[in-house]
C-alpha cells in the first residue's frame, strides 16, 4: 500500500460519519519487479515501439514525397484505393498507435506498481495542500523512471519530436506546387464541360431537356461523359468540379448574372461545390430563390448570380 497520503490533513470524513477503515489492499509483484531480465525486457520493447514509430515517421515523409498521387493499389476487402492515401494513412495511424502503445506498456510493467487507499475527504482544502500535491508530483515523476530509462526516455522523445513533421509535410502543398504542374486554381478552373456536351441527371444519367425543368424546380446534373472519365482515372476528381444544380427561375426575378444571356428562358446552372470548404448544396428554398449548404449554413441567392448572403463561404 503506498504511503502518498498516509493522514489526509483535510479530516476523515468516513470515521466521522461512523464508517469503518478500508483494509489493505494485497498487492501482487509483478515479473519486472522481481527479475532484472524481465525489467530490461520490457524496457526494450517499449524503446523498440518508440523506435519504429520513429521510422513509421520517416516513412510516411518519404512515401509523401515520392508516391504518385494517381498510383492505384489493390487492396483486399478494400478493393482499389490510392496508393498514396493508403500507405500514409497506415504509417501515420501506425506511428502514432506506437507512441501511446508504448506508454502503456511502460506504465504497465516498468512504471511503480502500487494500490492506494484514500479515505474521502471535507472538500475544503487547508492551506498546506499545495504543498502536499506538489510534493506527491515529484515523487511520482522519480518513481516513474523517466530518468533512469535513458533508452526509453531517448526513444520516447525522438519519437515525439519526429511525430510532427508528418502533420507539417502535407501543409507545403497549401503554398507550393511541384515545378512545372499547373497551380490548384488553375487545376481548378478546367472542367468537363464543353460546348455541345449533354447535360444529365445525377444519379441516374437521363438527358434533360428544357420543358423537364418547371419554373422553381431544381436538378443535380453532369456531363454524359463523367462515369467514363472516372472509370479511366480511378478517381473522382471530375466529378468534385463538374457537378451541378440546373434551376429554373422566372426570367423576371433574375436580378443579376455573371455574364449576358447565361441563361437559358430562365435555367441557370451553379456549381454545386460550395466555395467554403466544398461541401454539396442541393438545398433549394424556391420563394426567395436562395441556396444552403448543409454543412456550415452558407447561403447563396441564385436569382443575384449566385452572391453569399450569410455564412462563411
């Protein structure tokens, strides 16, 4: 039984109330305790843990740098993901697993191994507790080896320190681009979409014609040949800058358009990519002619050329 607070100073609630003493609680050695071997053991692993989420680290900077972002691998269950998205996820997930992996199993074999009995106490704390608890937190930092387990200390802390740099590696992309790849904006700026090409119902891929879409009707639609580019480039990225909403609005209550005669007897088309954080808006109040986004409430007014009117987009 451990001596932290052999007389609590705050007065003994449970003798007053008349209540009995709480017994010792057994305490059972473990095998670290007791065998010099079976201590160094364990310390080894949990150094060895600490060591490959290091090199978990390293591994998901270099697979960041160097995979192909279009790379498509087979996975079992998972069947055809990005190779790119799988191998950083798993070094990432892996290399943090290990970290807190490893400070369980120190704190489960190497750290002191004690039951404490407390008897509860007047929730009033006398002057001296400060004291008493600052006193209790040095005690238990020596007492968990943090010092003595230079191994364990030095891996636990390389491991700490690299851990970061996978989470500040992807943030380069937010201001540099590769040499001679196009910017995200300009990425951005080309889509499917040409003169001529149908325009069709998604999901269900029907071509629309201008008398389906009544005066306040809505429609997602794509372009006819979006499954086909998606099927060829394993991917969904046309279809994140291709979507759309088709409205038909009554030529009298447009108030405002991007460009002369953009609309066609009152159908307008909008990305259905909300301009915030890419959320799909499909949400269409018909009175007032504004669209919201699900997400973070962004409301646009499709009748003045598509103009926030509240949110954060």
């Amino acid at each position: 039984m451990s001596d932290l607070t052999p007389h609590d100073s705050h007065g003994n609630a449970p003798e007053r109330l008349g209540y009995s003493p709480v017994a010792d609680v057994p305490h059972a050695l473990r095998m670290a305790d007791t065998d010099p071997k079976a201590a160094r053991r364990a310390e080894r692993q949990v150094a060895g843990m600490f060591m490959i989420s290091m090199l978990l680290t390293i591994a998901f900077v270099v697979g960041y740098m160097t995979i192909d972002k279009t790379s498509i691998i087979y996975i079992p269950v998972f069947g055809d993901v990005g190779t790119s998205t799988f191998v950083l996820g798993l070094t990432l997930g892996a290399a943090i697993f290990l970290i807190g992996a490893g400070a369980i199993q120190w704190a489960k074999k190497l750290m002191p191994d004690v039951e404490v009995v407390q008897d509860r106490h007047d929730l009033a704390s006398p002057a001296s507790a400060d004291q008493e608890a600052l006193a209790n937190y040095e005690r238990g930092k020596s007492e968990s080896g943090f010092a003595r387990f230079k191994l364990i200390r030095r891996t636990l802390i390389g491991a700490v320190a690299l851990f970061p740099i996978a989470l500040l590696i992807p943030l380069r992309d937010l201001w540099t681009a590769p040499a001679g790849s196009p910017s995200p904006a300009d990425l951005l700026s080309v889509t499917l979409w040409h003169d001529g090409l149908r325009i069709v119902t998604d999901p269900s891929l029907m071509p629309i014609k201008p008398e389906d879409l009544p005066i306040g009707g809505l429609v997602s639609a794509i372009p006819e040949d979006l499954e086909e580019v998606q099927e060829l480039e394993g991917n969904m990225n046309a279809r994140a800058k291709a979507a759309i909403i088709l409205v038909r609005l009554n030529p009298s209550d447009i108030r405002a358009q991007q460009g002369d005669g953009w609309d066609y007897q009152g159908i307008v088309a909008f990305s259905k990519i909300c301009t915030h954080v890419g959320c799909p808006t499909a949400l269409y109040e018909q009175r007032t002619h504004h669209l919201l986004c699900p997400c973070h409430q962004s409301t646009f007014d499709l009748a003045d050329a598509g103009n926030v009117v509240f949110g954060p987009a």
